[in-house]
C-alpha cells in the first residue's frame, strides 16, 4: 500500500507539491504554460472490485490512463520519473510519469522480456522491455528468470 511518505517522495522526484483530496493525493506535473502538463492521482487502498488495492490514474488534455493493482514503484532522479507497475500472472503493467508531463503506458508485458538480449528485438518491442527491466529490481525474487542486461540508472524503488 502507498503511504503518505511514499507520496512525499515521488512528488519530489517530479518536483510538484502533493495536494491531499478526499480520497486521493493530487501532484500536478509539467510547465504551467507547456502544452505537455498531467495531473497524476493516487488512490491508496481503495476498494477495486471485491478486493482493496492502489490505483493510479492519469488526466492530460487528451488521454485518460489507470493502472489497476499497483503492486510497487521505481524512480530515477537522473531521469526525472516514476513508473508504477502492476504484475499478475507473469505480465507487467507500467505507467512512467516525467517530471516534465509526459507519460506512457506498457500494459500486458511478458515479463521475461525484461531480461533479454534488447537487441534483438525489434523497435516496437525494444522500447517497453527496456523501460520496464528498471522495474525488475522490485519485482520477486523467486519469480525472475535472469539479470537483466540493460543499462540501469541510479534508482530508488519501493515494492509493497
């Protein structure tokens, strides 16, 4: 479960005051008269469904994006960001925020992909399993296949 000082350190990563609504903390991310601005809500252990979990949601002027089941988090300074990521039966979701309002999406991954040789997949492949193998550090022990080959930059993480 995300707690009010995981809150404290991923509005530090993307330099945005954390504003506490009913239910959720608000971090408005971006230049205020950039075009790439978003508005980053987390939900702690909220009802979903029968069961209680995070949600991550995401506005921007044209997309509306959530992430289901947050199962941990994993932030680099150097590169301005944090991804939350869900796994469920050997598939990652993951949903990177950039401190300068920019977000994507990588839903349904296999997660042995995170592991492989990058190159030799292709573009389209290349890009998600290289920004979910920082993920990989968070993820079981028990359940990894291998160390991962990329390149990892100075990261703090928080599985919960």
């Amino acid at each position: 479960m995300l707690t009010s000082n995981d809150i404290k350190k991923i509005s530090q990563i993307l330099k945005s005051n954390p504003k506490r609504l009913t239910d959720c903390f608000r971090i408005e991310v971006g230049e205020k008269n950039s075009q790439r601005k978003l508005s980053l809500e987390i939900f702690p252990n909220i009802p979903i469904g029968n069961r209680r979990g995070d949600l991550i949601s995401v506005y921007t002027p044209s997309a509306h994006l959530q992430l289901h089941f947050c199962t941990g988090y994993v932030m680099s300074d150097v590169l301005g960001e944090v991804t939350f990521i869900g796994e469920s039966n050997g598939k990652i979701s993951g949903l990177t925020i950039e401190r300068e309002g920019g977000c994507s999406l990588y839903a349904n991954v296999d997660r042995t992909i995170l592991s492989g040789d990058f190159t030799t997949f292709g573009p389209e492949v290349m890009l998600s399993s290289v920004a979910l193998s920082l993920t990989e550090s968070i993820l079981p022990e028990e359940r990894k296949q291998r160390k991962s080959t990329a390149v990892k930059t100075r990261q703090r993480s928080k599985r919960f």
